[in-house]
C-alpha cells in the first residue's frame, strides 16, 4: 500500500512492489496476483482501515463537534503520516485517477463516499435528536459536507498546506456543520 500511495498505481513499478514486500515476482503473483489485483487489495485495505477508525470516532458519547474533531484529528494523523513528506489520503491520491477508465475503482470509491456518507448521517440525525443540531438541520446535507470537508483536507494535505491550517479549517467546518 505505501508504494502505491508514495506513487500511484501508474507510477508504481514491478519492482518498486517486490521491493516493499520483499518478495519476487512469482511470489508476489502466487500470493495476490497481478498489479491490478495488489492495487485492488490495497485499496480494499485502505477503505476497511478508515471506515472504522471513523466509526469508533463517531460512535461514542462525545458532543457531535468533539466527536467531528475526532474524525477530522485521525484524517490528519493519516494524512500527515508520510515518511519524508504528506501524503494525503490513499483515495484521493491514488484512486480517483485510475477511476476514469477503471469502473472498478469507480465503483469503489463510490461505495466508500457513501459509506463515510451514511455513517456521518447517522451520527447528525443523532446529534439531531439530542439537540446538537438544530431542528431544521438537514443530516443528509451535512454528512455531505462532512464528507467533502475531509477530502479537501487530504487534498490540501497533499499540496503541502500545514497541519496546523488544515486543523483549524477542521474546526470552522465543524463549526459551521453544528451550527
């Protein structure tokens, strides 16, 4: 996972794989299979890592913006989290290009925006209900915003904008999301 999202799938090599995993090319194709195949199991990964670190953020007794903050803190440690520089989000930086031509890389990042989508609801409809959020709040909407704050975040991320910027962004969306 961490050739690919140093260089994409495109700029990642035979090679560049074997030399990650230890293991030569007959190895590497009798335990994963091709490229595509590794890739795909990376991403698999990566969408199973992320979904439950946003889950345990989301699913505690913390206040909504706590609980938000929370998400938007791991995001941070996630994407700040390269050897030698930031390197984003797995998605974003990898994913999303090879989606054009590639429906089942499309189809993947679709279900996981649904997904972050569908957990953030849940949590605004309970945050709803408790009186975190207005009455007239809209969950849907505001999961969406949730959503795309945290990819603007792994965007910028990548484009070397500091933590710390990123942080405080975080909190103005979470701001404005409770309202």
């Amino acid at each position: 996972m961490d050739a690919f999202w140093r260089n994409g799938y495109a700029g990642t090599s035979l090679d560049e794989i074997t030399a990650a995993t230890g293991m030569n090319r007959p190895s590497l194709y009798a335990a994963f299979g091709d490229k595509q195949s590794l890739y795909h199991k990376a991403l698999a990964h990566y969408w199973q890592l992320r979904f439950a670190e946003i889950r345990e953020a989301l699913a505690g007794d913390l206040a909504l913006d706590e609980a938000l903050m929370s998400v938007y803190e791991a995001a941070l440690a996630l994407y700040f989290s390269g050897y030698d520089r930031p390197r984003g989000c797995f998605v974003i930086g990898t994913a999303v290009t090879e989606a054009v031509e590639n429906s089942e890389i499309r189809n993947s990042i679709a279900t996981g925006i649904r997904a972050f989508d569908a957990d953030f609801e849940a949590r605004f409809q309970r945050g709803k209900n408790k009186g975190e959020l207005k009455s007239d709040a809209d969950p849907t909407v505001l999961a969406v915003i949730a959503t795309a704050t945290m990819h603007t975040i792994a965007i910028r991320a990548r484009a070397g904008i500091p933590r710390s910027e990123l942080r405080e962004l975080a909190r103005k969306a979470v701001r404005v999301i409770c309202g």
